[in-house]
C-alpha cells in the first residue's frame, strides 16, 4: 500500500482528501506545521508528499527544496495561491505539480496516481541492469541480445544467439539435439533436429577468432551438447 503524506494546516481540507485518498486504498498520514511534515517527509516509508505553501515553521518552498535534495520522490504543492510567479517557483524548487485550491478530491487522487506510477516506471527502469553471462573474454548480454568480446560485437543470427545463451545459461549440463530444437525452436517448430548440429558447428567457427569454439561447446557423443565455462582469462 502506498503511503501519502498531506503537510496542510486546513484541518478541513486535509480530512477530504484523506478519505477519497483512503478510498483509493492509500495509507494518509497528516502533518500540519512544516517542520514536523518536513521530519515525516525524510521517512522511508512516505511515497508521495502533498505539501501547502503556506506552512508553519518552514513554508511550502523550503520544505520542497530541502526534500528534493534527499529524497527522490514525488511531491505535489497544493495552494490557493494562483499567481504564475509561485507556481514557477515551486516547480523550481523541485515539485512535480501545483494544484490551485480549490480542486476537486477526485482531481487530486488522479494526480497522485499518475505521479506514482511515472515514479515507478523511472525505478525499475532504473534498477533494471541487462542480464549478462561473462566468460573468458566473451560477453553475452541477453537483454541487448549483443554478444561481444572486449568491445567488438560478434555477430549471430538469432536462433545462434539464442542456442549460444541457452547453453550458456545452463553450463556443464548435458542436452540432447532434441532437448536443445524444444528449448530453442519450440516445441511446436517443424524441422529436422539436425538444425541443432549444424548451428552448433556455426557458433564455434565465428567464436574461433575470439577463443577456441570447442571449449565451450562440447559434444558429448551419443548424448548431445554440453556448455562447459571456461576460467576468465587473467
């Protein structure tokens, strides 16, 4: 559940967007002076800051500015000022919106979900590192689906690159031709499994330059392929 923190003296106002907020399955905490919201506000557990301008203590700008430089989260200036020159300078400061009072509960929890879930999707993009499989001096990078050695790509159809990091993903198992066209063409795939030996064979001789392709790719007679990792080079 995300937690919202109202910092806004108008006890009135504050209680309605509390309950259409709480509605919304939000968890609201309220702070009225700026000082203490300000302390609520460094909290990890706050997801969202809905702040008025006008506060006791440390006013709407401060605590915006102050905030920003510690915490990147969503904060929202809510104020009955309609001036320009105060919705310019609150954005400034580092606030991602300005609602003018009075608005609409509704208006409110519309702009609060948006900026959670704009927050959101910068964090997983963010947190999302490409998934990689590193071998001697070959890199295979399944989420770019680039395989290079130091810096220069080696190119591969797509069912090589796919045979190449399957493999790889499983190293020092055993897998028959059969196994490998289910994993790597499909189940559903019609064709001969001799697709396998022949991609197996392309794979090694575009890694020959780079390492020798036979010891990465072992056959494993009567059985199938088998991926052995080989000890990073120093």
């Amino acid at each position: 559940m995300k937690h919202i923190l109202i910092i806004d003296g108008d006890v009135s106002a504050t209680a309605l967007e509390r309950d259409y907020l709480e509605i919304n399955a939000y968890k609201v905490t309220i702070e009225k002076r700026g000082v203490s919201g300000f302390q609520r506000a460094l909290q990890r557990d706050v997801d969202l800051v809905i702040a008025e301008l006008d506060l006791e203590g440390l006013n709407g700008f401060e605590l915006c500015r102050e905030l920003r430089s510690r915490r990147d989260i969503p904060i929202i200036i809510v104020s009955s000022r309609k001036e320009e020159i105060d919705k310019v300078r609150a954005l400034g400061v580092g606030a991602d919106d300005y609602v003018t009072k009075p608005f609409g509960p509704n208006e409110l929890v519309a702009r609060v979900k948006a900026h959670l879930s704009f927050y959101d999707r910068l964090l997983r993009r963010s947190n999302k590192e490409n998934e990689c499989i590193v071998f001697s001096n070959i890199r295979i990078d399944k989420t770019a689906r680039r395989i290079s050695s130091n810096g220069k790509d080696i190119v591969m159809t797509t069912k090589e690159f796919d045979l190449l990091a399957f493999l790889a993903s499983h190293p020092n198992r055993v897998f028959s031709k059969e196994e490998l066209f289910r994993e790597v063409w499909g189940m559903s795939s019609v064709g001969d499994v001799a697709t396998v030996t022949v991609h197996i064979k392309k794979i090694r001789q575009k890694l020959e330059g780079y390492m020798k392709g036979d010891s990465l790719i072992e056959t494993v007679w009567g059985c199938g392929y088998r991926f052995r990792m080989p000890v990073a080079s120093e």
